[in-house]
C-alpha cells in the first residue's frame, strides 16, 4: 500500500507540531528510540527529522510533503512546492524573526556599520543575500550552535532566529535590524503534487490544520439575556459573523452564542454581566473550517 511520506520538524518546533495535529484530529505517537512516529492515519508515513533538512529532502522525493520554517527553504534554496502556512511557534502563535544583534556595549547602531564586519549565524545564505541587497560587505559565518555567545570575542554580529527576544537580552544582546518574518511552510515535492491521491491528502490535512490553528485562540462564549437586554448584549459582541441566538422555552428570553478571541473574554466577561447576560458559559474549540 502506497503511503504520503511525511517529514514532521524534531527539535524546537516538535512539540508545538504534535499538538497542533493532535487538534486537527491526527495522533502521533514517538518512540524516543525510533524516527518514525506512528500516526492514526493508515495513509500517512512519518518521519520525524530537523527542520532544517526537510526541504530538500522534499525536493529530491525522499519525503512527499513536510512541514519546515520559510527561513530554511530558502536558506536551502529548495524548489518545492508551498501549500500552506501555517502560523504557530515553540512559544506561541506568531512569526519567528531572524535578527541581526550586537553586544549591549557595541558601538554598532545601524545596518551600515556592519561594513567589513564579523557576522556569525546559522542561516548563512539568507543573511549573505539580505547584506547583498543592502549594499553591505561583511564576512558571514556559519555558527554550529551557541551563536548568542560569539560576540564580540569570536563575532562582530550575530544573525539569529528569535521568537520573544529574551535569550538576546539574557546574552547582553540587542536587535539593530530584521532580516526576515518566518513561519512553519507545508511543502511538497512537485511530483507528488502531480498525483492526484496524494494532493487529495495533503489537502485533508491542510484543511484540518488550518481548522486547528484557526481555533486555538478562540472559545465560545454562551448566555441567556432577556429580549430587553439584548440589544445591549450584542453590541458588547465580536463574532466571526454574527452571534447565534435561539429562543428559550421562557418566554421573551433567548441563548446567545457566538465566537470570540480568548484573550477577549477576560474584559468582556464582566461588561456583559452588566449589561443584563446570565448563565454565561465558556467553552474551547478544536477546529474552525471557514
């Protein structure tokens, strides 16, 4: 039985990834000893590898689709194809950012006081080409790891990824520019796309994914109100659309349900409390398929 060969990112991203195809109805389950996790998907194939390796392994047919940070397909320069992005993070739901940093004390302020200058990074090409278009000459290294602690001893400039800034400041660091906004891609071989089976799949799973990330920072909120209150209620409400509401058996009183941004809640709770909500109940969301 042919299957979808699936590179899912180890390190960093690997939690955050687990859970979010967790949401999206796909369990996987790894083996500390074993590279290939198994997932509840008889079509599906995984294969648990660095972020930094899925794109070409993409490329060259190896893997059929997988997912990896646009910093690292085009770091690699691989030609695949992008289906979706997917915006999530080890620390959240947002971009990472591949930043250039100087010591605390350095006498560097801006991009064009790197001319002839010491960068150390890991992402080299996309650094390389970031200085090329700005006109700046410098020497560009690749750092093996531990890049924060290279200047200024062993480095003028650091060119690193970065999702809170606070490993930065925690090394003495501060950000002069930003190369590049990057989020986790699913890619897939171009041959693969071809065949109609598996661009079926793929597209399963991105629908899913997208439901699962579009639900994560959001909840229900359900209530009561009297039809007296009701205009009050509603103009307290955001909602995807508009709020659902349904006739109680008591009359001249109705449900109200509707879909908001969790971080809302908290300020919103007490408003409408006030302006006459009762009953108010908050659940959580696995998916939302627009």
């Amino acid at each position: 039985m042919e299957k979808l060969k699936l590179g899912l990112p180890a390190g960093s991203l690997q939690k955050a990834t687990i859970e979010i195809f967790k949401k999206a109805g796909f369990n996987i389950y790894i083996n500390e000893r074993s590279y290939f996790p198994y997932i509840d998907d008889d079509d599906i194939e995984c294969v648990l590898i660095r972020a930094q390796e899925i794109p070409r392994y993409v490329q060259s047919g190896v893997l059929d689709a997988g997912i990896s940070g646009k910093d690292w397909i085009m770091e690699t320069g691989s030609d695949v194809v992008e289906v979706a992005e997917l915006i999530y993070a080890k620390q959240g739901f947002r971009p990472i950012k591949l930043v250039i940093a100087v010591p605390e004390g350095s006498e560097i302020e801006r991009l064009e006081q790197l001319q002839g200058k010491k960068i150390a990074t890991e992402l080299v090409e996309v650094t390389k080409t970031f200085l090329q278009k700005s006109n700046i000459q410098a020497s560009v290294e690749f750092s093996w790891g531990a890049t924060e602690v290279k200047p200024p001893a062993l480095a003028d400039a650091i060119a690193e990824l970065t999702e809170t800034g606070r490993s930065l400041k925690a090394n003495n660091l501060r950000i002069i520019e930003t190369i590049l906004e990057s989020t986790p891609r699913l890619i897939v071989n171009k041959e693969s796309w071809k065949t109609d089976w598996k661009k079926n799949k793929i597209g399963q799973i991105v629908t899913l994914l997208k439901g699962a990330l579009l639900a994560e920072e959001k909840v229900v909120l359900k209530m009561n109100v009297s039809m007296e209150n009701l205009p009050g209620v509603l103009a307290l409400l955001p909602a995807l659309r508009k709020p659902t509401i349904s006739e109680l058996h008591e009359e001249s009183w109705v449900a109200v349900e509707t879909v908001i941004d969790e971080k809302k809640v908290r300020e919103l709770v007490h408003k409408l409390k006030e302006a006459g909500a009762e009953g108010i109940i908050e659940y959580s969301l696995n998916k939302i398929i627009p």
